[in-house]
C-alpha cells in the first residue's frame, strides 16, 4: 500500500489513468492535476489507508 501522498497520487494515476482502463476522462484529469505534495494528495492517501485497514479486517 502507498504510504506516502506522493506514493498515492502516482499509484493513482498509473492505476486509473491508463488508456484500457474505462475511468471518467474528468476523474482522469482531476488526478493529472493534484500535486503530490499538496493536502488533497494528502487526505487522499490518509482515506485510502483507512479504507484499506477496514477491508483487512
């Protein structure tokens, strides 16, 4: 799991923002243009954790 916003936001765009994939092209977008190290990527990547944790038990 990434664990750093910088880590969230490019396993984010590597994931979701490939051609094949059948993501929103405004989702798409939005991610191209979080910085990694702004707080959205960081509240991004706290959710995500938590999210994560929850499923696992």
């Amino acid at each position: 799991m990434p664990d750093r916003p910088e880590s969230v936001v490019r396993h984010l765009l590597e994931y979701f923002c490939r051609p094949e994939r059948d993501f929103p092209a405004a989702l798409q977008r939005g991610l191209r243009f979080v910085s990694p190290t702004s707080k959205t990527a960081q509240m991004i990547s706290k959710k995500m954790g938590n999210n994560i944790k929850k499923m696992t038990k």
